[in-house]
C-alpha cells in the first residue's frame, strides 16, 4: 500500500512488484532528492508558461507587483523557485535595459499560501554608476514571506576570468526524460498497483521544467549515495535569446527545484517529516538560455542540527559556467521504519 510520509514523500509497500519493501518512492515536489519531469503533453513548440504565466507580474502601482501560482508542490507550500524567480521579475523592472542581475540573496521566512496571489513589493536601495541593489519583499496576508536583495551590474570587460571546468558527463539526447524513465518502470509486469497509480500521479504533475537526470534515479531508492546529483534540466516550452534579465528569473525559478534534496541522498534510511529551504543565493556569470539544455552539479558539503548546506552549478552545455547557487535548509527527519503521523 502507498503511504504518504509527514512530508508529501511516498513509501510503497512494494511486496507484490519483486522490489525492495518500505523504499522511497519518486519525489513529487521539489522538496525531495529524485529530480522529475513533468505531463507529457507539454509542447515544446510553445511559449513557456514561465514566461506568459508564473513570471508575467501584473502591475499594480510605481514597484508593486502581483505574481500568480502555476505549479503548487503537494505540501500545499508555495514553490520557493517560484517566489525568487518572481521577486527578481519585480526588482529587475526597476534597473536599466543596461543593468544586469548578477546575485541575489534571499530568505524564506514564511510558508506560501498558494490559495492567493503573491504582493512584492520593490525597494529601490541604491543606484550607482555600476551597480544598482533592490530589496524586494514578498508579501501575502500582510506578511512577509521572503525577503530578498539583488544586486545588478552593468558589462564591465576585464582581464580576470576563470571558472571551473564542467564534470563530463553524457549529452542530454543520449538520456531519458524523467517521464520516460517512468514510463520505463510502467512497463515493468510485476509492478505493484500502488507504484503504478503512484507513478501516473507523477505523470500528471505539471512543473513547467524539463529534467534528464544524469544518473537515473532509484524509483525504489534504498542505497546511500554520496550527496551529489547531476542533471541536464531547461524550461518547457520556447523563451528565445535576448532576454538576459527573464532567463536569470527562470534560472531562479529552475534552481531552486530539487536542490535540497541533494542533502537527502546519503541517508535512504530516513523520510524528510518536514524540509524546506530556508535561504537561497544565487551569482549569475554569464548569458545563458533557460530553454535550452543547462546541467546543474548539485552538491550537499554540510549536514548537521536539522539543517543541510546544498551548493549548485548551471552550466551551459558548450562548458560555461553560467550561474552558482547557494542553499540551506530545514531538514527534519524520521526513521523510515517508524510510520508517518499523517
Ligand atoms: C522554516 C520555518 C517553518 C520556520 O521554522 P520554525 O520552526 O521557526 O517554525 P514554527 O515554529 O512555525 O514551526 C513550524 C513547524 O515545525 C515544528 N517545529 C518547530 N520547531 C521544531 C523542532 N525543534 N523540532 C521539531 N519540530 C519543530 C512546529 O511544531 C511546526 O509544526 P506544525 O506546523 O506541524 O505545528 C519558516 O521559516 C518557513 O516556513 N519558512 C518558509 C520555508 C519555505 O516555504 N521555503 C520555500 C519552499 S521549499 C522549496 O520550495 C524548495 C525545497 O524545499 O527544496
């Protein structure tokens, strides 16, 4: 039988399909370590919803926006993707076409209600000659709900430059969509009716991002991994180049998704009762297209008092290194052995 752990986490009772029992099943939000895609019948040939839905404010005054939801996880707690990528829409309205996002910093201080729209509400800190900084707060029954800075810079040409190298891995067509791969696991005859319906629900979940994990995930995941995971991962649906300012927000949108879950990975003999982020920080580097294939190393150097350390790079797929990332989170556990509260 499925049961749903505190956290939106499936445990199977997998008995009958000839896998390992009480095993993980695929996350179905971005709070946990699998990433996953979503629908199939998203067309790619489409504008993406990130672009005419999720990061389309509407106007309200002089640096007050209204941002509206597409996707809820199932923990009923809105996207935190969802609300950077938002706020850095509204702070990057108030800065020149010449000026360029290139950090944010940002706090989660209140669970998202995803039953009203989000208010932010944009501060202008400081122009200069360079840079201009904004704090955006997002606001939901008065409240705050994030707190966020960004920091925007104009092109500056520079002797300095380096970066890492990207890892090498297998190019994004030689790989499985989440889909596919669950499509993969479908097929299987001696699958339980439980993961069956468990997997459709998966299929059904409509996050507007496109995954290929490098290592496919363990739809019954009972083995410790180091605390790193790799992805090819683009926005669903066509943005086109140009626009440098809405491919940071999309970035801001995609690298949130997942991320915490890298911390997850070494501990297969726990459930995530509670996890979310806390904080997210982000360095823009380069231009980079979000529609297009980006690879994002995640990594999870620190675990420790209910709290996981996660830090992540997008990479162009020519080996640029295009964005870094930054993220602590809650991280409350229970013994899968021990059933959930639900
Ligand atoms: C993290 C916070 C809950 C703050 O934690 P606090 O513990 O201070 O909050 P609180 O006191 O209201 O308690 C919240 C719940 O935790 C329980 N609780 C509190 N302290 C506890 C402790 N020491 N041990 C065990 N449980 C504890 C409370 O009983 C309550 O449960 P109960 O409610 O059962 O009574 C809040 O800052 C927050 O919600 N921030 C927003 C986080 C967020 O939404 N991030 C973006 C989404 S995550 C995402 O998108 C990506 C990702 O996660 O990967």
């Amino acid at each position: 039988m499925a049961d749903q752990t505190d956290d939106g986490t499936k445990t199977l009772d997998s008995s009958n399909s000839g896998e390992s029992p009480g095993v993980v099943f695929p996350p179905e939000s971005p709070e946990e370590g699998i990433p996953h895609s979503s629908a199939t019948h998203f067309n790619n040939d489409l504008k993406s919803v990130l672009v005419t839905s999720v990061l389309n404010l509407e106007a309200l005054d002089v640096d007050l926006y209204r941002g509206t939801h597409h996707w809820v996880p199932r923990t009923q707690r809105l996207f935190g993707g969802q609300i950077v990528g938002q706020a850095l829409v509204a702070a990057a309205k108030s800065v020149s076409d010449h000026h360029y996002a290139h950090s944010l910093h940002c706090y989660f201080v209140r669970a998202g209600d995803p039953k009203v729209p989000v208010l932010y509400q944009v501060e202008r800190t400081r122009d200069g000659r360079s840079f201009c900084v904004r704090s955006v707060k997002a606001i939901q029954h008065g409240q705050p709900i994030l707190i966020c800075q960004a920091s925007f810079h104009m092109l500056q040409e520079s002797p300095l430059q380096h970066q890492f190298t990207m890892p090498v891995v297998p190019q994004p067509e030689d790989l499985l969509t989440v889909e596919e791969l669950i499509h993969q696991y479908l097929s299987k005859p001696d699958l339980a009716e439980t993961a069956r319906q468990g997997l459709n629900k998966l299929l059904a979940n409509e996050v507007p991002i496109e995954i290929k994990p490098v290592n496919p995930p363990h739809f019954y995941r009972h083995t410790a991994t180091q605390p790193k995971q790799l992805f090819w991962v683009r926005a669903r649906g066509h943005i086109g180049e140009g626009n440098m300012k809405l491919h940071c927000c999309v970035a801001a949108y995609v690298s949130d998704y997942a991320f915490l879950g890298t911390a997850l990975l070494p501990y297969p003999n726990y459930r995530a009762k509670f996890s979310a982020s806390l904080d997210h920080a982000m360095w823009f580097h380069s231009t980079f297209r979000t529609d297009e294939w980006m690879l994002y190393e995640c990594e999870s150097p620190w675990a420790g008092g209910s709290r996981g350390l996660v830090q992540g790079r997008l990479w162009r797929r020519d080996g640029v290194l295009a964005v870094s990332c930054s993220q602590e989170g809650v991280l409350r556990v229970r013994p899968a052995t021990q059933p959930s509260k639900l």
